[in-house]
C-alpha cells in the first residue's frame, strides 16, 4: 500500500513539473540563424503553451506566421513554419533559460540557441 502511495506521488509531482516548466516557455524567444554561407537571419518566436500543445507565431519578413503542428514532450519541443509554400520544421530542447533549436528545410540544417527576449 505504501509504494502505491509513493508511486502515485512521484507520478503526480513529476507532471506538475512538467506542466510548470513548459508553461515557463511561454512568451517571446529570439535568436539569430548563421547560415554555412555566412548569412545572418534574426529569429523571434512568441510561444503559446496549452499543455503539451505548443502554438504561437515565427515573425518573419512577411509578417508574422502560425507556428504549426507544435508539440511538447517533457523538455523536446518540435513545431513547423510554413513561409512561402515550404514547411520549416523545427525541433529543440528547452532548458529554462534558452531553447536549443534544430532547423530544417529539406536537405539544409542549422542549430540556434534562443533566449527570453526583454
């Protein structure tokens, strides 16, 4: 009887973490993107977190775009951008004070680190 209480305890305690911590990704990200070619693009994210639903907007020179199919497991995050008929799918890893973010186009790949903008 006593491990079940235990084990229902550790279970409860752990999903409250979780649940506090991915709320702490709410808000505005940014970062910059170096490209193999030298080339620089400024990254701002604003995340909404439902859950274990990420949503939200990418700015962009178009404007601002949906964050699309946002999903969080424990500390992984993955989402896509859509900009011009192409799907930007990023996938990352939230830290608490900084996202480490994967970022795929096709064949092309780039890491960025994003932090809390002020």
């Amino acid at each position: 009887m006593k491990t079940r209480i235990l084990t229902t305890f550790l279970f409860l305690t752990c999903f409250f973490y979780a649940s506090a911590t991915n709320e702490n990704l709410n808000g505005k990200w940014t970062g910059l993107l170096k490209t193999d070619q030298g080339d620089e693009y400024p990254l701002l994210y604003n995340f909404k977190i439902d859950g274990n639903q990420l949503s939200g907007t990418a700015k962009t020179p178009k404007g601002d775009l949906p964050i699309n199919d946002g999903k969080i497991t424990g500390d992984s995050i993955s989402f896509n951008v859509v900009i011009n008929n192409m799907e930007i799918d990023h996938s990352g890893r939230f830290y608490g004070d900084s996202v480490g973010v994967d970022i795929s186009l096709g064949d092309a790949r780039a890491h960025t680190t994003l932090k809390r903008a002020q």
